[in-house]
C-alpha cells in the first residue's frame, strides 16, 4: 500500500475508536448522573389515604383557594386573612418562648416523633391550646407541630380566631371565643416528618345559642362534624380525624378550622392527637 493509503486507514480506525469512546463516555455518564430520588418513606401518604374523593395535590391546592375565597380570605396557598386581625393578638400572645424553633426530628420520644401523650384519647398531643379571661389570643399548652408557632402576619403556625371581613369575634365572659356558621378559629400547623396513620381532634366547649354540631373544617380534605353540643354545659368532644391528615401534607395547606352548623358554640380547649 501507499503512504496515503496508510494514513486514510489510520485516520479512519481513529474517527471510529473516537466515535466509540464517545458512545461509552456518554451512557456511562447518564448512568453516573441518574438519581432515583431520596427514599421519602413515611412521607408518602399511607395507602388508606387514597380514595376517589381526594385527587392529586393540584385539586387540593384548588379546593383550598375555593374555600377560602368563600371565607373570605386569599386563596394563595399561603392561608393569609385578607381580613384585619385584631392587634391585641400579638400584644398578648401567650406562647411559651421555649418551644422549639426547627422542625421536629422523627425520632423524639415515640414512633410518632412526638413526646407527650395525649391528655383525651390514645397516642401523642400536636398540639394543645386553652382560652381564658386573661387573654384573646390563645394559651399554648402544647406546640409539637414540626413548626414554630408565630402570630407574625404570615405565619402558617399559629391559633387565631376569625371574624371574615371587618369586626372581630365574639367571646364570653369566660373569654371563650364563640364560633358560628362563619365566624371560626383556626389552628394552622405543620406535621412534616412525624409518624402516623391515625389522628383525632378533641375539644371541649359549649352551646352558646340554638342546638349546634362543631363543624371541623380542612383545606386539604373537607370537613367533618362532632356529635351535638350540649347547651350551656361544657363537655368534650372527638372527631376521628384520622382521613383528614396525613404526614405528606403540604404545610403551608395544613389547618383546622372550627365552625359552628347551626347556632354559636364555645370553644374553651383544642387538642390534636396522632397515633403510629
């Protein structure tokens, strides 16, 4: 062969050897690039809490803003009032400052991840809060959310009551805030990284006027109802909560919020309970 001929063969075997390192070089980068994801395990929403009234989180975002556009607030999934809250809950807050500031780890004391038993039911308090004559904001017994409790305007964690458009709620001169068909208290939370599969809602409270059921309201879910209010005598209450809630739950969507269906009611306490 010709010196020219050589160099052609050469130069041939060497696009083809440079085409095939190519092909290697890529799909072994592919491969060294591909994550499959972190192993979200608890997070997932467990499979009881599928069915075909629930839909993708779209529709709850969509559910949420339609609820609340008909309260009366922002549906920005941010859970804002678009109503003016009364300052004196931020003058008198009551909080202990000792709560904690970071979410929770999953691993505090329970399966849960939470540390005190509930003091109604089976399994470990959320969250715990109390009225009185002392305050109109609420009196937090309990905060184990995996959030920090802030009455701040923007603030997802927190206890408030609600008067939709201009005013402010009633209470009685026991300083309990008395709920109705519109007017509600709200506890906006967050349970990121705990352990469940159950949850219920305690409260205990008051027919203030007609015969009333607590209506419990949930942006990500619906509402659920309590058993008859006893008229001027206090009692507590349950509601299985457990389709209502879940770990996966987006936190800036996750509240509860307390109606009356009929007549007024009296709030005094609210407990949040979860069982693993």
């Amino acid at each position: 062969m010709s010196r020219l001929t050589h160099q052609l063969i050469a130069y041939s075997l060497s696009l083809a050897l440079a085409a095939c390192s190519e092909g290697v070089g890529h799909h072994v980068a592919d491969g060294a690039t591909l994550d499959l994801g972190p192993d979200w395990g608890l997070l997932k929403k467990p499979d009881f809490r599928f069915d075909g009234g629930r839909g993708d989180g779209s529709q709850r975002d969509l559910a949420l803003a339609d609820g609340l556009q008909r309260d009366g607030q922002a549906g920005d999934g941010g859970v804002s009032d678009a109503t003016r809250t009364d300052l004196g809950f931020t003058r008198d807050a009551t909080v202990d400052q000792s709560l904690p500031r970071d979410s929770r780890p999953p691993d505090s004391g329970s399966p849960t991840g939470l540390t005190k038993p509930c003091s109604k039911g089976p399994g470990f308090t959320v969250f715990r809060f109390h009225f009185d004559s002392g305050s109109t904001s609420a009196r937090i017994d309990v905060w184990d959310a995996s959030c920090s409790y802030s009455l701040a305007p923007t603030s997802a964690c927190n206890v408030v009551p609600v008067y939709p458009g201009f005013g402010s709620i009633s209470y009685t001169s026991a300083g309990h805030p008395i709920v109705t068909t519109s007017h509600y208290l709200r506890a906006r939370f967050s349970v990121a990284g705990l352990r469940f599969s159950k949850a219920a809602v305690y409260f205990q409270g008051y027919g203030y006027s007609g015969s009333p059921k607590a209506r419990l309201w949930s942006p990500l879910y619906g509402d659920a109802q309590s058993d008859y209010v006893k008229f001027s005598s206090s009692a507590w209450y349950g509601v299985d909560w457990s389709n209502y809630l879940s770990p996966s739950d987006k936190p800036s969507l996750t509240a509860i919020q307390i109606y009356s269906t009929t007549g007024s009611l009296a709030v005094q306490t609210v407990e949040l309970c979860v069982e693993y």
